[in-house]
C-alpha cells in the first residue's frame, strides 16, 4: 500500500477524527495530501466551476505524479511561519450529494479519463454536512491533460505545477511499466492422528497495467518452529497444473498471475478465487485441443 491509498484508508476509517488531528497537529500539505474548501461549501445545486477546475487540476498532478489525496472541506492558507497547513474545519453542505457530483465530473475533467479516482463521504449523523475525501492513484494511463485550461500539471511539493516540455516528452515516450501486487490467504492447519500439522497457503498475483509482467515469481520461506521437527512440501493435484506453462501464453493477466504463483508454492487450487478455478479449467481444454484462447 503506497502513502497516497495509506492516508485514504486511515481518513476513511477514522473520520472527523483523522481531521481534526491534521490541524492540531498542523500537519502542511505534502507531495500526496491536499486541502480544499468548496467555493460554495456544497450549498449550489451542482458543482461549482471552481471546484471543477480544482478537481481536475488535481486529477492531474496527482495521476502524473505518485498519487494523493484531497480533503474537501478544510480551509488551508500559506502561512509564513509555518507554510501551508490546514486552520479551520469549512463543512461541506450535503457531502453525499457533494460525492456525487465529484464522481460525475471526473470522466469530463482531464484527457484522458483516469478511471480509479475514488471518494468517500464523511458526513455527520443527520448527513447535512462533513467532508469528503478523493484518491487520486498514480496512473498507468498517464500523462493526463487537464481540460480547462489545457495543461499537463503534475504534483512539485504541495503545489501543482505545469510539466516542463522535457518531462512531458519522456511521459510520452515511456514504455508503460507492470504494475504487480500480491494477495494470499492462509487457512487455519491441519493436524492428522500422526501429529503432522498441515499449512496451506494460497497466493494472488495481479497485475494492474495494460503492460505485460514478464519473468513473475513468488518465493516463500518455511521456517521449521524449532525442536525436533521435519518440513517437507507436497504438491496438491498436481496432474490439474501441469498444463499450465502452456496456457500462460494465452491467458488473462489475472490467470497468469495465479497459475505462476500456484506454480511456484504448489498452491491448492480450492483457494483460488471463486469462478476462476473455471475458467482456467476451461482454458486448459482449449489449449490442449490446440485453439487460441484470450
């Protein structure tokens, strides 16, 4: 998890409470955090162009950068002494209605669309008002222009700032890079009348850019609880895997993923994820009647 999703998760869950401790704390803005104050505090009857204009800077800088987060509904000025830190809680009228006119700009807002801007509304229990927090993650459809004006921005400091020619021409010309993380799942062991205890660990590689990830490998470490103990490895339905050097030349990004993850730790296929033990299942049958599969 990168800063940027780190401080969204944490506001997300904590609250007004994650808030109020950025101005006690007079915590500035930073290279993955923004403050906003809604031109209108959300009181108009649709987004205000002000606003709009801010979003889609945003969207931008953070999308060519390394991604961050806005917190709508704080007042943040330069201060001399201190720099740019937040002052005031400024709530946002209706935050739930104000999420929704953010999530319906976004599409319109920069060249291309960055399709994961998320939000999330923090609204107090009458749901009148509150704030509301958008992630912006780094994007592998980068770089995206912003629309009004036409301009490429990216995130310097806690400023956004026009992309020099020089770095816009190497975005350009940038050969899109995998974007791989892991998940896995450990259920509870097993221990047979013998005393030999059973572990099993399932594990998920995916892959998040249009670029493919080539050479993927999981190594894992099995560390014996010490005493007198053996380890050794089985190798679950093994005769189901052993096609699968073959399909991963014709399959999705999230098939591969897993049939090289379920390769290197002889991973059972019962924690595969449901409806893709199928489709693989599937894929295999096509692959040894020799058709093409995608």
């Amino acid at each position: 998890m990168g800063r940027a999703e780190d401080l969204f998760a944490r506001i997300s869950t904590l609250g007004e409470q994650a808030i109020d401790g950025f101005i006690v704390e007079r915590q500035s803005e930073e290279l993955f955090l923004d403050f906003k104050r809604s031109s209108d505090n959300g009181a108009g009857d649709r987004l205000s162009d002000r606003d709009r204009d801010n979003m889609a800077k945003a969207i931008s800088g953070f999308a060519n950068s390394e991604g961050g987060v806005i917190v709508w509904g704080v007042d943040c000025r330069p201060n001399q002494d201190l720099g740019d830190v937040p002052t005031a809680k400024v709530r946002v009228q209706n935050p739930r209605r104000f999420k929704s006119w953010l999530e319906n700009a976004v599409s319109g807002l920069t060249l291309p669309p960055h399709p994961g801007v998320r939000h999330t509304a923090l609204d107090d229990a009458q749901g009148k008002q509150g704030f509301v927090v958008t992630y912006i993650p780094k994007s592998h459809l980068a770089p995206h222009q912003c629309l009004r004006p036409p301009q490429y921005y990216m995130r310097a400091g806690s400023n956004f700032e026009p992309v020099p020619h020089g770095v816009l021409a190497g975005m350009f010309g940038r050969a899109p890079q995998p974007v791989v993380f892991h998940m896995w799942s450990a259920p509870a062991a097993e221990l047979d009348e013998s005393g030999v205890a059973r572990f099993r660990i399932g594990l998920l590689l995916t892959n998040r850019s249009p670029a493919v990830a080539r050479d993927v490998y999981v190594s894992v470490m099995v560390r014996p609880p010490g005493g007198n103990n053996t380890v050794a490895v089985e190798f679950p339905d093994l005769e189901n895997w052993s096609e699968a050097p073959k399909v991963r030349r014709t399959c999705s990004r999230a098939m591969i993923a897993w049939t090289q993850a379920c390769l290197c730790t002889r991973a059972s296929p019962s924690t595969m994820p449901a409806g893709l033990e199928k489709r693989l299942g599937r894929l295999i049958h096509r692959v040894r009647r020799g058709s093409s599969a995608r």
